[in-house]
C-alpha cells in the first residue's frame, strides 16, 4: 500500500483557474516537502513544512500556497494557473526536518494547464 | 549554472552489460543520494552516500567529496534496471531540500 498518497493522479486545468493537490503520509513523518518536475528543469525543491509549520519556501510566486489542516497532510492550492505551471508535482515526507537519508516521495500529480 | 550534472544523458545497454552513471557538482558537498524514477512514476531511494564507497547487490556508489562527483554503478543489468536515475545533493542547511541533476534514461534492451 501507498504510504504517500498524492490525488489526484491526473489534473487538467485551464489558465486562470485555481487547483489544490492532495497529500497524505501515513508513515508517522513530522516533515512534508513539495517538489516539482517539469519538462524542461530538473525536479526542484518548492517547500518544507516541520510539524506544520513552514520551514523554507523556495517558490518565487505566491500563487502557490500550501496547507496543511493535519501533521499528516500538506495540500498545495496554485492559483491564477498558467501553462508554465504545468509539471508532475510530488509530495515527499521525512522523519524529521533535514533528514534526507528517508525521504519517501509520493506518485505525484500531474498537472496540465491549457 | 546548473549545480548538479548528470552524465549521460541517455544510455542505452544490452542486457547483461554494466552501466556507470557519473553525477558531479558544481558547490561543495554535503549530502547526495541516488534516486530510481520509474517512466511516469515516483522515486525511490537508491542510495544515500554522503561518501565513500556503498553496494548493495549489483549497485555500487561511490562518491568522492574533495572531487565533487559521485558514481552508481550497475553490473550486469537487467531489463527491469530501465528507468531514470537521479543524483541529487542535500544542501547544508536543510538536508530535505535536494538539489537534482537532470537524470539519466537507462534502456536496457534484451
């Protein structure tokens, strides 16, 4: 079974509108992380969050804001969605803030925007 | 500049063949890992080598810091070995903010 559930697996979105991603760890993790991958740059870091609390924010725009309602969950609403948002978006947990060595990455989101 | 390079790009094997995948960075060295990106899908932790030499069944890694560049090597591969694999450097402040190369597309061919 998943331990990082990311929903959903497959969005498409029209320029202007607004979307949320889903994510879930069930692993016990105090720290969830966005990344994002697309088509023309490597998989690049976008926030941190350490029990809840925003810990780095390397996201220029703030059209993308996440939340996180539980430990366990940190959705990313993006706003004023533009074609160059389109990109698979993981979502990925660690024991704790820093901890590298067991980062576990969801499935991601794929997202078009057309 | 791009602070981590992947090289090749693209690497086509038969199977059986060994494959060495090089990552090398541009700033110094605090933590790299090796991911497995399966076409479409998540990743996996391949290893974890801040440095030194680390194997596990026919994957070695070796990372070599005062040189900047580490190495996974796959010995006699597999088709199931296709994928993508992904060096990415931890910076020192935050090792959860990975820094990643562009990858490497790994075609195993029967």
């Amino acid at each position: 079974d998943p331990k990082i559930i990311q929903k959903p697996k497959y969005l498409v979105a029209v320029t202007g509108s607004e979307k949320i991603l889903i994510c879930e760890q069930y692993l016990g993790h105090n720290a969830m992380y966005w990344y994002r991958q697309s088509a023309k740059k490597p998989l690049e870091f976008m926030f941190s969050y350490s029990y809840q609390k925003l810990m780095d924010n390397q996201t220029a725009s703030s059209r993308f804001q996440p939340q996180s309602s539980k430990k366990n969950h940190l959705d990313l609403q993006i706003t004023a969605l533009k074609p160059d948002d389109s990109a698979t978006y993981f979502c990925a947990s660690s024991p704790d803030w820093g901890d590298a060595e067991t980062l576990y990455f969801g499935s991601g989101t794929r997202l078009t925007v057309l | 500049g791009q602070q981590v390079q992947q090289s090749p790009t693209s690497l086509v094997l038969q199977e059986g063949e060994n494959a060495e995948l090089q990552c090398n960075f541009s700033t110094s060295l605090n933590s790299m890992q090796w991911f497995y990106q399966r076409p479409g899908g998540s990743l996996i932790s391949v290893f974890y080598n801040p440095s030194g030499t680390k194997q596990s069944g026919r994957l070695t890694s070796t990372t070599v810091i005062k040189e900047r560049r580490s190495s996974l090597h796959i010995s006699s591969s597999q088709i199931t070995d296709s994928g993508t694999y992904l060096c990415a450097m931890g910076m020192n402040y935050n090792q959860g903010k990975l820094i990643f190369g562009q990858g490497t597309k790994l075609s195993i061919k029967p």
